[in-house]
C-alpha cells in the first residue's frame, strides 16, 4: 500500500474486555514500532520490532500488553483487560533499511475504554 | 530522560517567523523533528545528527548543538499549513537512533 495502515480507526472496549489493534506497515519496511499517544501529549514508545524479532518492549506498561509480528509484516497490539488508563490513540511507525531512519506513521487507533 | 520543549504553544500571523527548542538533560547522538495536525499522524521533518550540523527543508530548518544537547527547529516567513503541534524525538546513541524520547510538543498556530 501506499502508506501504513491501521485498523480499526475507533475502538470502544468495556473495562476488562480484550482488543486487537492491527498496524499493515509499508511494504519492505524492516522497523515497526508501536507508540501511545495520551491527549496532549507526546508519542510514548512501546515496543520495536525488526522483521519479526520484537528487539525491544521496555516501554509496554504491564503484562497485559503483548504485540507480535509472525512475519515480519502485519503486527498486532493486543491488550488485555483493558483498564480506563489504556484510553490513547495508538500509532504504529514504519522505517525502512539502512540509513533511512524516518519514521512513517499511521493514522493511529484511538482506543476508549469505558 | 524526556527532552523539554519550548515554548510549549506559539500563536503567529502569516509570515512571522517562530523558533522551537528541544533540550535534553543527556548526551545526543540525534535529533528528529515530526509536525503533527489536529487528528492526523505525525509526519516527519527533519533529522539531525551529533556534528551540530544544520538542514533545511524548504522555510523550516533546525540545528543541533550537541555541547548544549539542544535543537532548535526555525521557521521562517510562516504559512498557514505550518500550524499544528511540533514534536522532537531524541536518542542517546547510534544503536537507539530508531528507538526515540519524544518531547511533549509545541503547538503552534499560524492566523491569516
């Protein structure tokens, strides 16, 4: 595709529901990152994968958060027992090879949980 | 640590030129600037590198001071697509280059 995709766009999930976010990176791009986004604030980084190694996951708050890239293409976020603190938009980023280090970004899912 | 941004919100007239600064309590290796619009998704600008190099890209262009571990994004003669929020990304060392600290922004809102 032209650009990184993202779906859904809106999620709206009860306290203690479990949900699925998908990010369809650029395609060849190695890097993939997923961030948090709070209202008004910065991108908070979560997790990085390259290809289908997850090299870094320091930034996932808690054990409820789990992403994976089986292929090294399409990633899933996946939180469980959402709590109201996990209201955000999540982005997902793509960066290709070598020296290129834009990062191209999704639109963003903007989870509620109510 | 999280690099600080200031100031944290500009209001300008069409034309006027504007100066974003991000600093950092740690040593650079880079720095990475993205505007974001209302509900969209940040878009890259510019990257910088230890070297206190200086680009630019089109009216917008930063420097990078890596003594003062500080960036400045300029913005010359101001149009009206440049509103929105201005964010930087930071990293300590080539081996987190991708792996950024984002600041918490600076909007910025550019009137006709």
């Amino acid at each position: 595709g032209a650009g990184v995709s993202q779906s859904p766009r809106y999620k709206v999930a009860k306290r203690g529901q479990d949900v699925a976010l998908r990010c369809d990176p650029i395609s060849g791009h190695v890097s993939l990152f997923w961030y948090q986004q709070a209202l008004g604030q910065g991108p908070e980084f979560l997790t990085y994968f390259q290809n289908e190694a997850q090299l870094d996951k320091s930034g996932l708050p808690s054990d409820r958060f789990f992403a994976e890239r089986p292929e090294g293409s399409v990633s899933t976020l996946k939180i469980q027992r959402t709590q109201q603190e996990d209201s955000a938009v999540y982005l997902c980023a793509t960066a290709g090879r070598g020296g290129s280090y834009e990062q191209y970004f999704g639109p963003g899912t903007r989870l509620t949980v109510t | 640590q999280q690099p600080v941004q200031s100031p944290q919100a500009v209001i300008l007239r069409e034309g006027e030129d504007a100066v974003i600064n991000c600093s950092s309590s740690k040593a650079l290796y880079s720095v990475h600037w993205y505007r974001q619009k209302h509900g969209e998704a940040p878009v890259f600008l510019m990257i910088l590198l230890k070297g206190g190099e200086q680009k630019g890209h089109d009216k917008i262009s930063a420097s990078f001071n890596e003594k003062k571990q500080q960036s400045s994004l300029y913005l010359t003669a101001s149009q009206l697509s440049y509103s929105g929020t201005y964010f930087c990304g930071t990293a300590d060392n080539a081996g987190n280059n991708r792996k950024l600290i984002w600041g918490l922004g600076t909007s910025l809102a550019v009137n006709p």
